[in-house]
C-alpha cells in the first residue's frame, strides 16, 4: 500500500528508510555540511540599514500603533532580538543548511515557550508563538534559540561562562531528546507532550516556588478571570475595559463599522473549524468586540478580542483574532523546500504549522479572511503562563535548567514534523553542534547589541517614532 500524503499539511512523505538507514544518512551529511560549520556567521555585505527595515516592516501596521511596536523593542538588547526575526533570518539566510527540513517555528526565542491547557485540561509546555511558522532547515530554530539564550544571559546579569552553559544545556537537550524520538512510534511521537511534572522534574530546587506559582497562576487564567479583569458591568451588560491605545473598543475606532465586518470574519472561520467546534461556537453569541494590542514583534498588526456569552455572563468566552502576516522566513525558505502555502493564506498557514508541532492546540484554532486580510482565531487566555525572563523575575543561574527544557520543546517539535532520526544522526551526541551554537550565538548577541545601540542612536536623532510605554 502507498505511503498516504496528509493533504491538509501539503508535505510529501518520504519513501520507507529504516531507522537505522536514516540515522546514517544523517551522519553521512557531517561530510556534506561539517557541524563545525554551522557556528560561523558571517554578516552579509550588503546589510540593509536597520531605520529602513523598520520602516518597511511598518507600512502594513496600523500607523498609530507602529511607535508602541518601536518602543517595546527599545526596551532592552532582549526585547530587541524578540522583535527583529526578520533581521536575524536575512543575515543567516546565506549560511550552509544540511538539507533537513522540518516545520520551524521561524521566531524561536526562549520567552516563546509556555505552559497551556490540552483539549483534556492538563497543562503542558511547548512552544507558544507560531506566526512565522514555515517549513525550513532546522538550523535556523537552532541557531536563534541559541542566540536569544546568550542575550537572555546578559540581560539578566550572567556572565559569559553562564551563557555558554545556557546555549551548551540547549543543545545537548534537543540531541539526546532527538535520540528518543527517532525510535518513538508516529502515534506515540504524534501524542507526546511535556507535562507539568516533568517540567518541575527538570528545574532546579531552587526554581521550584517560582514554577509552582507560575503554574497556580496558569491554571486560574481562564475565561471567568478574563471577564473580572477586562470588563466593567454597564447598565446590566458586560463591556471590555478600554485602556486606550492598547486596548479599544470597536464602537469608539473611526473604523466603527469594524464590528459588523468580524461577524462576516467569523462566518469564515466557522467554516474553518471542525463539525464539533462549530457546534459548540453557534451556541455563544457576540456581546463586544475592541483593538488589542499585543506582544512585542507584533504591535502594529491587527488584532481584536471578541468576547461571546454562552448561557448567560456566567458563562464567557473570548476569542484572540490576529492578522496573519506572510512569515519572515518564506522568501528564503521557498528557494530550499518545495512547500506550497495552503489555500494561500497566511492564517491557515499558522493554524496548520501550529497543529504539527505543538501537539495540543487551542480547541478554537481556527482561520479567516476579511477585505483580503489573512487572520488566525484561538482563545485569548485559556490557562495560559509562563517564565518572566526580567532581572528580579527570574533567577539567571536558573536559566540553563530552562533553556534545556526549551531544548527538549524544541527538539519534540522538530521531531513531529521532521525525520528525527536523520536530525538525530546528524546531531549526535549534541557535543559538537554544541561547541558550534555557543561561538554562533556569542557572535550574534555581538550583532545584536550593535543592532541595538544603533537604533537607540537613531531613535534619539528622530529618524523613526517611537512611543514609551510607563
């Protein structure tokens, strides 16, 4: 019988190889593509200047929220690596790949892992942010990943030998979980998470007050909270809190008809969504619609919370309605894998890679369209949390511990979507790559501070706007 190709991911399905035979194709590409290799950047010739970048990336923003966006990036060298993956992508895009694709999660940093909630309401970690989710070489995951640890490092006080143990713990754990994984069933592969419990296995003692409130915390997040925190009671009728120009409700935008325009979005992403969960949705009806604004790379796109009453006030929900912007690894990313975005939509695009690699996505996750802009729809805040990496937040000796568990997230996601045993063999032990990623990403945390004081330079000379936050 023919392998069977799953039509909605668009991902061929290799002919049959052993386990063994991949493990050994993948060693044989070290001959191809030395790990050594992997660990040298080079800066292109021809860098663009940052200013323009910015700019750039500004002319599909909301204009009144693009200074917030330059604002929160300006924060910290840290903040600054989060909210320039398009930067870090074009100056890597030249770098030697050894050929493995997997769906990367294309803005991996570690502040982008989390805990959630599974269909079942356990909570589980894994990767949490998957707008530029793309189909691409898994060094590029890596390679940021490792990256945002050494600056991570350095903005919470730690010196250079703890930044090298932060990207060394990385590394040796996406290798020996990689090891797991390539002898894992599909099934078993396919079902497998990182519990809250192994998450405190894994954490230091030291870590464990912080983790346990972190996951207390998680687990009051819920639609009920949402509801004491983001609205006021008005004349017997809930209303979202408007805290302008973060938060804003439909009717007060110039856009005012922008809440009838979601009620044909959500008609689209109806349909989006399994015979189940459209059940479940028609029985909620739509009480408020505002403006939010989110993240820190993401300011400035268009995003809007819903919230949906179902048998009374008693009973919320708020759905998260964000653009889908074409990710910043598709120009780079195309010329290495034969991918074909789905339907072409950006929105569908995220849902699909989010289903492949995180394992339990959002019962709500769904896509949709409207006036030819591409959206994605989930749960605003469903048990959601995770790890504050902020001096007097986080302990920095603490931070390999973490980053080996990001490691082990990373390696799972890889593995769900890639050849985990061909990774495996090219990866070995983790020794190696490892000794790679820790003379890469000190020499792109350089870059990144370079980055930083030049736009801090700029910013002051009033080459672009930007907007402090208190």
């Amino acid at each position: 019988m023919a392998a069977v190709t799953p039509p909605a991911a668009d991902i061929p399905v290799p002919a049959y190889q052993s386990v063994s035979d991949r493990i050994a194709a993948g060693k044989a590409l070290r001959q191809r593509v030395k790990r050594s290799e992997l660990g040298v950047y080079a800066p292109p010739k021809n860098r663009p200047d940052l200013v323009e970048v910015l700019k750039t990336q500004a002319k599909n923003r909301v204009p009144e929220l693009v200074p917030i966006r330059h604002g929160r990036m300006l924060a910290s060298p840290f903040a600054y690596l989060r909210g320039s993956a398009a930067v870090m992508m074009a100056d890597n895009a030249a770098a030697p790949t050894t050929g493995i694709s997997v769906q990367t999660c294309g803005d991996m940093h570690v502040s982008n892992f989390g805990v959630f909630a599974s269909a079942e309401r356990n909570l589980v970690f894994a990767i949490n942010d998957f707008d530029d989710t793309y189909p691409g070489p898994w060094e590029w995951d890596l390679k940021r990943l490792a990256t945002s640890a050494v600056v991570a490092g350095r903005h919470l006080g730690g010196d250079r030998a703890l930044c090298e143990a932060a990207v060394q713990a990385t590394v040796v754990s996406y290798a020996e979980h990689l090891r797991t994984y390539a002898d894992m069933g599909y099934l078993d592969l396919w079902y497998d998470t990182i519990t809250d419990e192994e998450l405190l296995q894994k954490l230091p003692d030291s870590a464990e007050k912080y983790t346990q409130r972190m996951l207390a915390k998680a687990r009051d997040r819920n639609h009920l909270q949402v509801l004491d925190q983001m609205t006021d009671l008005v004349d017997d009728r809930h209303h979202i809190i408007e805290d302008p120009p973060l938060v804003v409700r439909a009717e007060t935008l110039e856009e005012s008809a922008m809440a009838a325009s979601l009620e044909r979005l959500l008609q689209d992403y109806f349909e989006s969504l399994g015979g189940d969960r459209r059940f479940l949705l028609s029985r909620y009806r739509v009480i408020d619609v505002a403006r939010r604004v989110v993240g820190v790379g993401s300011v400035g796109t268009r995003c809007w919370v819903i919230y949906l009453e179902g048998k009374d006030a008693s009973d919320p929900l708020f759905l998260q309605v964000k653009e889908a912007q074409a990710s910043v690894l598709a120009p780079y990313s195309e010329a290495l894998c034969d991918y074909r975005l789905p339907d072409n939509h950006e929105g569908r695009r995220v849902v699909i890679g989010q289903k492949l690699i995180q394992g339990s996505p959002d019962i709500f996750l769904g896509w949709g369209e409207l006036e030819g802009i591409h959206y994605y729809i989930r749960q605003l805040r469903d048990m959601k949390g995770g790890f504050k990496l902020e001096p007097g937040k986080f302990q920095v000796a603490n931070l390999p511990d973490y980053c080996a568990l990001c490691g082990w997230a990373l390696a799972l996601a890889h593995a769900k979507s890639g050849d985990a045993a061909m990774l495996s063999g090219y990866v070995g032990k983790g020794n190696s790559l490892a000794r790679a990623m820790v003379t890469f990403a000190a020499a792109y945390a350089d870059q990144n501070e370079q980055d930083y004081e030049y736009l801090m330079k700029a910013a002051g000379e009033g080459r672009f706007p930007v907007a402090y936050e208190d």
